[in-house]
C-alpha cells in the first residue's frame, strides 16, 4: 500500500470519514444528509454518496474506551470495501493523536495481508493508494507505520505457511534474507555446529525429522561498545506432531503454528533494523521439528541441555521448553544481555487460564512487568502476569537427572513450564517469559480457518522503544 499526505479534501475521490460515538457535528461538511442512520459506534460503516458522486465511509471509532482498537476498525473497513478502491482514497486525520495515527496506517496496511500464497488462481491485486487529509506534517508518521504493518504481514505469512515449506532451514534463509536487506547479521547454526556447541535439547527434539534442526542467530548492534540492550529468544517449532507422546488428529494441521514465538524475534529484529532504533538487540531462535520416527526420543530418556543441566522426558509433546532451554542458555551465555524476553506458543494450559484476550506473562522483575502490561494494554497486545512461587519447583523434580521437562499433573501447566525455563536462565535479574498460545494463532474475521494474528510485533517494539527513553 501507498501512504501519502495532502492538506485538502479532494471531493472527486472516495472519503474515509472516522466519528467517535455521539460525535458527529462534522459530518455536515461531507454529507447532505442531514441526519444519517449512523451513531458512531466502534467498526460499524454507513456508505454514502457525495455531491460528485463519490463514495463517503463514515467509520464508528466507538468511545474512549476504543481507542486502542482503531487499527481494526480501519483494517474491516479496508478488507470489505477495497475491491471498490481504484483511485487514491482520502482519510480524514484531523483530531487524531499520533499514536491514533499511527493505528489508522497499521490498519489499512493490514487489510492488505493475503493468506492465498499457494493459490494457483489468485486476483490480480493492484497496490491502493490512501491519502492523509491533515493539516500537520505526518509524514514520519505514515513512514514508520507502514514499516510496522509491513512486517506484522510478513511474520503472518511465516506463521501461516503450510510446515512442507516452512523448515527449520527455510526459517534460518528468511532469517539470512532479512539481514542482508535490513544491514544487520544473521548466523545460521546448523546440525553438525550444534552438535559441536553442545545444543543437546534442540537435537533432541529435531532428531525424529528428516529436516534438521537450526539456532538462527540475529544481530543488530548500531550503538558503539557491544553491550547488548535486550535479548529475544522464540520458540522455532515448525510443526510439532507431539514427538512419540503423539498429539491427536483433530486440529493438527494447525500445528504449523508453533513457531509464532520465533516468528516475533524475527520479525522484531527486523523492524528495529528498518526504524534504525538506537538499541543493541539480538535475537535467537531455536527451530527444530517435533517428528515421529525411528530415531525420535522417547519418553523416559535423558537429554543434555546447552546449560550442562540434565532433563529427564516425561512428555515428547512438551518441546517447546527443551529449545527454549537451550535458546535461553545460549544468549545468556555468549551475550549477556542486559534483559531477556523469550516468547513461545508453549502450553494449552496459559489458554485454559487466560482463554485468547492476552498473553500469559511470567517474570520476578515487577519493573518489565509493569512496562510490558501497560504497553500491552496501550497496544490491545495484552499481557497478565501469573505467578512463579518457588513451590512450583517440586512439581519438576527428577529421580534420576537434574530435572524432568513435565510434571504430568492437569494443573498450573503453563506456570510449570515457566518454572522450567527459569532454571536455564542463570537467575538472570531481568528474564520475562511470555506464553502466547492464546493469541498468536486463531480464529479471524478474515479467514475461514484459524490463522496468525500477527501478535507480538507492537507488544515487543514498544517495550524497546520504552526502555530507550528511560
């Protein structure tokens, strides 16, 4: 899509009038009608015909307590009415914060995300065009959103990608892709160099596929020094059978989503490269794929971990904590960042808890947690802590390693397998875990089937550019 601004209302072109609930003085300068059968509430559209016979969209924004939603109004408002779209499309931005802006172009970019890549048939799609009626210059505006709306489509497309596309290797070549375009580094690890390394929990888990397992390393260090600012690790499951502890067939197909944690990271990295954000991050993932095979590991195994810690399996299904382990470890280790962030669709248990409204978030530093659940609120990329009290460590006891990677009780699932990260992460002062399961992957108004909702991007970006200004 193309963004651009002008300062007058061109009557010729289609219009997007935005009217918050109640508020509706000035649409008299655009309509004849004197009272339209419209009041403002959130997402609703009522279509009307100017005097030259252009379309006129009035666009309820609902009340205040809307606000953070406006990029889904106008990403509805888009989806329906685009195929409508031939000339430039004006939008009135008068009355808008910047932050309001800003959700207006992520919107409209949004609208523009295809999930047909596979179709042999497909429309030929023409790039539409908006302009952004202000008065004020909102050009970096319209700039840096787009930007973000650009690349929230892109982890999407990642995350719905069918998993005979989407390897462990083709993850590490998007990744490599990336970094060329965007000036930053990415190093690939591949089989034989974790081997070397000693990424024993990764290869565990990626030794039952006929795709090996990667650790996707990326770098974008702009500030003099080397100190790393935040570390990223995701959850790189490309598609996750459950291993020998097999998953059953209703929904598997949706198992391609597991790596929505890594396609975050990716995506973050990526988009703080194209802002050129003043920080020192690097971003690992751990991507293996959880197969069924004569060489896969068993429950009742023991495994190394990067860490030299010793995990006993007690559930193949719970993966996703094993690479995280050994992510974790990683970064610490070789770049001791100053914070930690690792983000994973880890356990159906946070769904259970927090059902698909926010994250499940697990920290013992209650600065992060305060900094990360205001954006997430600010963003409607929500976060709700839960607890990680010592006396969940039991549940994790081993007889026979340093620990097992399942507690096999039905309860406090995702808090268990918070705690099992925990213990890889050093007792670093500065580690958030966030369990996003609930609200990576799902149902949507734009797709018949579940599909990614591209949360995290915003969530994660935000807190960076928060902890820049402190």
């Amino acid at each position: 899509m193309i963004f651009t601004q002008v300062s007058k209302v061109n009557v010729h072109h289609d219009v997007i009038v935005p009217c918050r609930k109640g508020q509706l003085e000035h649409l008299q300068q655009f309509i004849t009608i004197k009272e339209p059968d419209f009041n403002g509430e959130f997402a609703t559209v009522q279509m009307v015909y100017g005097a030259e016979g252009n379309r006129i969209y009035l666009l309820g924004l609902g009340e205040e307590k809307d606000a953070v939603k406006v990029d889904e109004a106008f990403q509805k408002l888009s989806f329906n009415y685009k195929k409508y779209w031939k000339k430039p499309v004006q939008v009135i931005t008068e009355g808008f914060t910047d932050t309001e802006l800003q959700k207006v172009i992520i919107g409209l970019e949004l609208s523009a995300y295809d999930m047909g890549a596979f179709k042999t048939k497909k429309e030929d799609v023409k790039a539409l065009t908006f302009e952004m009626v202000s008065s004020k210059d909102v050009t970096s505006i319209l700039k840096e959103a787009k930007a973000i709306g650009e690349t929230i489509n892109r982890i999407k497309t990642l995350v719905d990608a069918p998993a005979n596309q989407k390897t462990p290797e083709f993850l590490g070549q998007w990744a490599e892709a990336s970094a060329e375009q965007g000036h930053y580094k990415c190093t690939v690890l591949h089989q034989e160099e974790l081997k070397v390394q000693g990424f024993g929990a990764v290869l565990a888990v990626g030794q039952g596929s006929a795709n090996p397992p990667v650790v996707i390393v990326t770098e974008y260090m702009p500030k003099k020094g080397g100190t790393v600012d935040i570390g990223l690790v995701g959850k790189g499951i490309t598609f996750d059978t459950g291993g020998l502890s097999i998953k059953p067939s209703t929904n598997l197909h949706y198992m391609k989503s597991d790596m929505g944690g890594a396609a975050v990271v990716l995506g973050v990295v990526e988009l703080v490269a194209k802002l050129k954000l003043n920080v020192n991050i690097v971003g690992v993932v751990a991507s293996a794929e959880n197969a069924v095979d004569r060489n896969s590991y068993r429950p009742g195994d023991v495994i190394q971990s990067y860490s030299g810690k010793t995990i006993e399996i007690i559930d193949t299904d719970a993966e996703g904590r094993l690479v995280l382990a050994d992510g974790l470890s990683y970064i610490i280790k070789e770049f001791q960042p100053k914070q930690v962030i690792d983000l994973a669709t880890l356990t159906g248990s946070v769904i259970q808890t927090l059902g698909y409204s926010a994250a499940g978030m697990f920290t013992n530093n209650s600065q992060m947690a305060q900094t990360l659940s205001k954006i997430g609120f600010d963003t409607n990329e929500r976060v709700w802590q839960l607890p990680l009290f010592a006396e969940y460590e039991s549940d994790l006891q081993s007889d026979i390693a340093d620990l097992r990677n399942y507690s096999g009780k039905p309860v406090a699932g995702a808090i268990t397998a918070a705690k099992f990260l925990e213990a890889f992460t050093d007792a670093h002062k500065a580690w958030v875990h966030l369990d996003i399961a609930g609200v990576s992957f799902g149902d949507s108004p734009y797709s018949k089937m579940k599909s990614a909702s591209g949360y995290g991007v915003q969530l994660i970006t935000n807190y960076i550019k928060q902890i820049l200004d402190e």
